[in-house]
C-alpha cells in the first residue's frame, strides 16, 4: 500500500463502520494502469461527462461506484470548507484543531519533510506524508493492539482515514497535501461521518479529475481512478487482465456481500495485463463496437 496511509489494523474496522467507509479498507495499494487511463481520458467530453467512443457514449454512474466500491449512496452531501477556526493557545487555527484531536504539534514554520520536500503545513493544507511518517513511528515503539484503549484505537482510525481520504479516495495529483476543511469531517464523530453519501462525493471528484485530465497539458490525474479502472474491466473484459477473477465468488470471500470490485484484488498488476500500451489502448478504443 501507500507509504501515506497507516496499515489497516482489525482494531479500527468498528469505527470505519460506523462511518459507512468499512469497505475502503480493501482499496489500498492498488496499482493504477495510467496508460489505459490516459487513453480514457482523451475519450472523455466534459460537456456531458461521457467517454465518446465509435458507437457512442458511455460513463461511469453513481450506481457503479457504489456496486463496485460499496460506499453508501444515501446521505448528505459532502462540502468541504478549508475557512480556518480561530487561533488557539498560541497555534494558528488548523494546527490547534489538529493538536486537539490527534495530540500532535504540526511545526508552523521552519520544518520541511526530507521525504516529500514540502512544510507539514502549506495555508491551508496538511502534508499527508509529515503526519503518516509522524504516527507510523509512533506506532512501530507503541504498536497498536486489541486490548489497546478506545480513545487510541479512534487516534490510529482517524490518521488512517486521512491517509484513504487525502491519498486513495479523493487524492489530488500528488496525494500530498489534504485540504484541513476535509479534518472537520474525519475528526467528527463516527455516526455523524456516517451521513454522507460517499459515493456521490467519489463520483463528482472522479468526474472532475477526469474534466481536467481532458486537458493535453495535464500529465497527471488524481481521485479514485481505482474505481474507473474497475468500470472498465467490468463493462469492457477484453481490457482486463489476461488472468481473471470468477463472477461467482466462492462463498467464504471476504469481500461477498460487500464491494463487487474487490473480486479484482489480487489481480490488477499492470504486469498481468495482456496490452497495457498506450497506443495499443487507443487503437482498440478506436476500433470499439458492441459485441467487440
């Protein structure tokens, strides 16, 4: 998986359910075939959000993200405001909100990570990859363990789900850097965190990251591209990998009942691909008609 999330521990699935995100777990470390995304994206009309292909249109819909991911469609909307609270006891706004929460002293100034040459703080924005390396080495000289307390067993869920959210799920570009308007969200409670529709929220920012990769001077595309990769094996199964998961699961998958793209797991190193080429990509999307 990404350096920038903490491992998934047991200890922590109570509170992911709670917060409807249980399913998230399953979706780190994917590897993302960029060429085949790079050559959707050039399919890809931001005037009606659709990948224009020879014999029509076709797109990604909530219904999918949520069969192949598992989040939850109902709820509130996500919005998210990086507007900061009032300075504290001497902190500005966002490093007292993060020091009251997660007990940790983001630098103000002054420091910059070795590993992503970037300050734990940028305005209003966290370094994913400071506060990680910050609590991975926490945890590796205090590991943590069922019979740890509750209120460290919330900590590690609450670091991990900002490792999933800024880096898996709704990452930009780098997967650096978390709006701190996403930590008033993740440090609520869990049930209030479980309100919202969390697969619209994936599927509005993968239709914007997909409107910008449009573009021919972007080279790099963030959000959950996990999941467009996913839709594609699925509708287009001549672009999957040669070694392929059965449709009917054996009945003791941990993943049956839950997120349809979880048969993939396993199964998504670009290595196993038959023609992960971007031109041998374009080509075929080129040549598409049904029944190919």
């Amino acid at each position: 998986g990404t350096t920038n999330v903490l491992p998934f521990h047991p200890a922590i699935l109570p509170f992911l359910k709670r917060a409807r995100l249980d399913s998230i777990r399953h979706f780190n470390g994917i590897q993302i075939d960029r060429q085949l995304i790079t050559a959707l994206a050039e399919r890809w009309r931001n005037e009606t959000h659709c990948f224009n292909f020879r014999e029509g249109e076709a797109t990604i819909t909530l219904k999918d993200v949520a069969i192949l991911t598992h989040l939850p469609i109902d709820g509130k909307p996500v919005c998210v405001s990086d507007h900061p609270p009032e300075d504290c006891d001497g902190m500005p706004g966002w490093h007292h909100f993060i020091h009251s929460h997660l007990g940790v002293k983001v630098p103000v100034k002054g420091c910059v990570d070795a590993t992503d040459r970037m300050p734990p703080m940028r305005k209003h924005q966290v370094s994913i990859t400071w506060l990680t390396k910050y609590f991975r080495e926490h945890y590796e000289s205090h590991p943590l363990t069922e019979e740890s307390p509750e209120d460290e067993k919330e900590r590690y869920a609450r670091v991990y789900l900002i490792g999933m959210i800024g880096g898996v799920l709704f990452s930009k570009k780098s997967s650096n850097l978390l709006s701190c308007g996403w930590l008033r969200i993740i440090f609520s409670s869990w049930e209030e965190m479980g309100e919202y529709s969390w697969a619209s929220a994936c599927l509005a920012i993968i239709y914007n990251n997909l409107c910008n990769a449009s573009n021919k001077a972007v080279r790099e595309v963030g959000g959950a591209m996990f999941i467009v990769q996913f839709w594609v094996w699925e509708h287009m199964p001549w672009l999957a990998p040669a070694q392929r998961p059965d449709r009917d699961w054996p009945i003791d998958h941990p993943l049956r009942g839950e997120a349809y793209g979880g048969r993939w797991l396993g199964h998504t190193t670009c290595d196993n691909l038959a023609q992960h080429k971007l031109e041998e990509y374009r080509r075929r999307f080129e040549r598409l008609w049904e029944g190919e």
